[in-house]
C-alpha cells in the first residue's frame, strides 16, 4: 500500500522560541499512503513539527520539501494538506452541513469539475453526505456543532479536513478528549479511514498504545530530537536507547556493565544476551520488559528477590520484586502472593542493552 | 432569638435607606412629570399634559433627533473602529496586547469633564468649529474602550485554532477574519453596541463641551431650560430619558447573562 515515493522530506529543520529551541535539526521523510505518528511526552517538540507542516509555524532554520518542492514559506491556505485540531475547533456559527462544506464553498466551479454554481452546490452536496457517511454522522446535516458529544464533534472535525480531498492529513492529539472505549473504535475506524481513501496520515499522540495500534512508521520524539524512527513491532522490540524503551510500554531499565560481546554483568550477576559492539566495561543501561521476566523456583533463578506487592491487571497480575536494590517489574499470569521468595530468569535475546543517554537538559 | 430578629430588621431599614438616598430624586421626579399642578409643593391630580406638549415642542423635537442621530453614528463607527482594533491587539504579542488594552480602557475611567475639556482644547487648537460632527468624533472616542471591553472577552474565549482552522481550510486571512472571527464574536460585538450606544444617549458632559448651542443634544436642553426655572415638561423628557436608559442597561445586562449560560 504504502509506496516508496517520498511525499514529504523535512531536512535541517529546526525551532527556537525566543531563548527555547524546541526542535534541533530534524531530518525525517514521510511516503505517500504511509500513517505516521509522531509520539513523544508533551512538550518534546511533536505538535511544533506538525504546525510546520500545516504552514502555521516558519522553521528556524531548514526547509520542508513536499514532492521534492520546497514549500517553506507557503502559506496554510495554498496547501494541499488539511489539519484535524485538538479541540475540534469547529465553526459554532454554522450547522454541521456547513462545517464541512466550509473548505468546498471556497473553491471555484472548475476546481470542482462542475461549470456552474448550481452544479457546484449539487457536487457539493454529494460529498458532504458521502463524508457524513463515512463518519458515521448521517443525518445530522442540520444539527448545531454545539448539540454534539465530544466524539461526534470530532467525526464533524475529520469530516470537515477530508471532504476538501487532502494529500496529507495531520492529526493533533484528535481523541485526547474521548473517554477510553470511544478513543480505541475511532483508532480503528481512522485507521480503516486511512486505508479506505490512500491518504497519508500524520498523527501526533503522546499515547503509546494509540501509536502503536495504528500506525505504519513510529517517530519517537524527546527534548526536540527525534530517538528512533520505526516500525511499531520494531520500536516495541528493539528500542534503541532508555528513553524509548521506557516510553514505548513498561520497562525494567537497570544499570549495568558489558562484559564482553555478548555478556553483561548487573544486580551482580553475569547474564548472557545478543549484543555486540559495545567497548569492554562500557557501563550501558539494560532494559527488560516485564513480561520477558520469568518466575522460577527460588532455587533455580539466576535471580532471587521477595514479592513486595502484587495487582491483578486484567489479563495479567503485576508483581514488584526486590532484588538487591532494584525493584522488578514483572507480568505474569501466575500469581505469587506477597511475602514470597521467588527467582525470576531471562532468556538472551530478551535483555536488550543500550548506550547511555548523553546528559543533557 | 430577639436579636436575630434585631438584626434583620436592622438590615431591612439599612437596606430601605440605600434604595431611599439611589432613587428617592429620580423617583420625585417622575412624580412630578405627572402632576397636574406647576407646583412642586403641591399634588394636584394624574395628567399626561407635560408628556404631550413635549412632542408637540420643535426645539425638544430637533434635539431629539440631534441625540438619536450622534448615537448612531458614534455607535456605527465606534464598533467598527474598537472590533477591528480589539482582534489586532489580541494578535500581538501578550505584553504589548495587555499595555495596549490598559492604555485604551483608561479613558472610561477618566473624569467625563477632563475628557469633555481635552477634546474641547484639541478642536479650537485644530481650528475645527465645535457642533454637531466635533461632537460625533468626542462621542466615537468615548464609546470605543466600552466596545473593546465587550468584545476582549469574546475574543479571550475563542478557540485559537478557529482562524487556523479557516486558514487550513483555504481562507485568506482577510477572508478569515470575516467568515469565522466576526461571526465568532458577534454577541460581544453587539453588546459593546448597545452600551456604546446607552453611553451616547446618556452624554452630557462631554457634548456640552465638545458642541455649541447650535446643535443642543436632549442633555443640553434640559441643562440649559434649568436656568429659565424648571417646566414640567422637563421632567416628563428626563423621566422618559432615564426609563429609555434604564430598559437598554436591562436589555444589555440580560444579554450578557445569556452569554455566560451558553
């Protein structure tokens, strides 16, 4: 589906606010047809990139290609890309009809293929209520904005961005304001949305599990650096430094030394794992994930440590396990009560080591 | 007991007396506009005698229609002139947006004589001759802090993303600002109307310094028929004056209310 046509190419481009330089040289390119998210805790520069794209903002420095062209400096209103807000962002003065043919009435005839007004108004008509299907939302042409839900002001808003038929479409945290059951439909339902009209995506979120279910490449962002650019399968499974294991699920992020290739040393233990390349003795972080911990008779652990608490999850029961003086975070499906010894092991190619993060703000 | 009983007596009369010393003056005198008798010592029976030779009187009538006419266009212009320049202060950058409002709502709070007489100086020192269109500039000067005070708000409430969103859409700025912001705005727009508008009607002050005897407002009339001794007729127009007032202040007030429901 997605093709290797790079759509959008964002070279050098960096962001400074007065004294505050919220993006640092951000290299990245977008393909035609692909969902990418930008995922990142607040304040690490996402929204800031996606303002760029839509033209609100002027990079510092750096260009934003858009098929090979520079488009810098072209205003929001001259490009082929639409923007899903926030909040919505509706227009309260107009009915629901007329939020979405807000972007069609502005257009002339021609650019319709129609050749005169009266036909235009009947083109328009026709993809209003074909995009009113598509959210779902039919028969609400004549509703106020003010009397939806939350959700159903977000279908208008997506509705409203797509009818004008974007290249691009950015999303900025679009279902931060939808409560649980009604954010994981609509992930699926833009997702097949996506799919359906082979238009490019770009969604910011903060939610890692937002990302990780609908996305077709994952940029994870921190302090205005982009950490890793990947598949989601990849990002979860091979993170690539402390940051991005930490962000992307739950992690047991320990101080350790390598050894040699393929031999780490930490909680004074020696471990074999699959990493190579590393300087010997390098101290470097090691992350296991909590489901990658198994539990094990005491006697026969390469670990030992005390169950302190446990909680039921759902599918699963979370245990915190001192050793030493680390407390593990451990996930599994067998409960051991708390007051237990336990030993836990971990097979190879589940400890995954990383470089230290520079120090740095 | 006897002394919460002590109490709320002590507070019904309290309160009696701060309504008695607001009103009792203006109630005296609407009184008076329907009293048969020239006197004021003296009750002499219900008439509507002083309302009817008001409309009937062409120097009160001319000065009605002088009154209605600067309201109007002060009120047109001074919308017009504080919207636009609201929406520019609230793009600017936070600071100089804030010293820019302060400076402008200052003038309300100005004595209404030191306006009258500043504005007075400035005609004669630009040679213009006081009547009735220097008095239209004064009144669009001190209308215009109340249409930013009522439109700031709105503007304040506004989803940013709203004259984003448009841009987004294919709107040029321009094409924007009256597609989205100003229909966004409107109830504001209008309620700084309606009191620029009440605050025209309401001038005396300020027109009495910034007009001549040539082009009298209803103000002027009935300060200047003060000094030939008061007719009835006089307090039948202030009477009808305060009631107009009265009724556009309520109008205003249950507009804003509905505002800040919705």
């Amino acid at each position: 589906m997605i093709q290797d046509t790079r759509l959008i190419e964002i070279k050098g481009v960096s962001k400074s606010f007065g004294d505050t330089q919220v993006l640092h040289e951000m290299n990245l390119y977008i393909r035609k047809r692909e969902f990418v998210t930008l995922l990142g805790p607040s304040g690490c520069g996402k929204t800031t990139l996606l303002r760029i794209l839509g033209g609100f903002e002027m990079p510092t420095t750096g260009e934003v290609l858009f098929k090979g062209k520079d488009m810098t400096g072209i205003p929001p209103y001259k490009r082929r890309i639409n923007t899903v807000f926030q909040k919505y962002a509706l227009f309260n003065h107009l009915n629901v009809y007329d939020n979405i043919a807000f972007g069609l009435n502005l257009k002339k005839p021609e650019q319709l293929g129609c050749g005169s007004r009266a036909e235009m108004k009947a083109e328009i008509a026709r993809r209003v209520t074909r995009m009113l299907k598509l959210v779902k939302m039919e028969g609400y042409e004549k509703r106020s904005t003010n009397a939806l839900s939350g959700g159903q002001q977000q279908r208008i808003a997506i509705a409203r961005a797509l009818v004008n038929e974007p290249e691009v479409l950015l999303l900025d945290e679009p279902l931060g304001a939808l409560d649980l059951k009604l954010r994981k439909e609509m992930q699926l339902e833009l997702k097949a949305m996506q799919q359906q009209l082979g238009i490019t995506f770009i969604y910011v979120t903060h939610d890692q599990e937002e990302a990780l279910t609908m996305s077709d490449t994952i940029v994870v962002m921190n302090g205005g650096r982009i950490q890793q650019i990947g598949d989601p399968k990849g990002i979860y499974d091979e993170p690539k430094n402390a940051f991005v294991a930490d962000f992307i699920g739950e992690s047991n992020i320990i101080d350790g030394v390598m050894l040699e290739d393929d031999l780490v040393k930490f909680s004074d233990t020696e471990f074999q794992c699959v990493d190579e390349g590393f300087a010997t003795n390098e101290p470097v972080d090691v992350v296991i994930r909590p489901e990658d911990i198994m539990i094990v008779g005491e006697d026969v652990g390469m670990l030992t440590g005390v169950v302190e608490s446990v909680i039921f999850k759902g599918v699963h029961y979370e245990m915190m396990i001192r050793s030493g003086d680390y407390r593990w975070k451990v996930q599994s499906t067998t409960m051991q009560p708390a007051g237990t010894r336990v030993g836990m092991t971990i097979v190879p190619y589940n400890i995954h080591i990383m470089h230290k993060l520079p120090k740095e703000a | 007991m006897s002394v919460k009983r002590g109490s709320r007596i002590f507070r019904a009369v309290w309160m009696a007396l701060v309504l008695v010393f607001l009103y009792a003056p203006i109630l005296v005198m609407i009184g008076l506009s329907f009293n048969a008798s020239v006197s004021r010592s003296q009750w002499a029976g219900f008439t509507l005698r002083w309302y009817g030779e008001l409309f009937r009187d062409p120097v009160i009538l001319g000065a009605l229609e002088t009154t209605l006419e600067v309201a109007v266009i002060a009120t047109i212009a001074s919308t017009i002139i504080g919207t636009l320049g609201v929406i520019g202060m609230h793009a600017m950058k936070k600071g100089m947006a804030d010293l820019l409002i302060n400076v402008s709502y200052l003038p309300m709070t100005t004595p209404d004589i030191v306006t009258g007489v500043s504005l007075m100086l400035m005609f004669l020192f630009a040679k213009v001759p006081l009547g009735k269109w220097t008095m239209i500039m004064a009144h669009i000067a001190f209308d215009i802090p109340y249409v930013l005070f009522s439109v700031m708000p709105k503007l304040r409430q506004m989803n940013p993303n709203l004259y984003e969103a448009a841009l987004d859409l294919g709107c040029h700025p321009m094409k924007a600002l009256y597609k989205v912001i100003i229909p966004e705005i409107t109830p504001g727009i209008f309620t700084g109307a309606m009191l620029a508008f009440t605050m025209s009607l309401d001038d005396f002050v300020i027109s009495y310094f910034t007009s001549s005897d040539m082009y009298p407002n209803l103000s002027r009339i009935v300060y200047s028929s003060t000094k030939l001794g008061v007719k009835p007729t006089m307090y039948a127009l202030s009477t009808l004056m305060f009631v107009s007032i009265l009724l556009l202040l309520i109008l205003i007030n249950r507009r804003t209310k509905l505002e800040e429901l919705s």
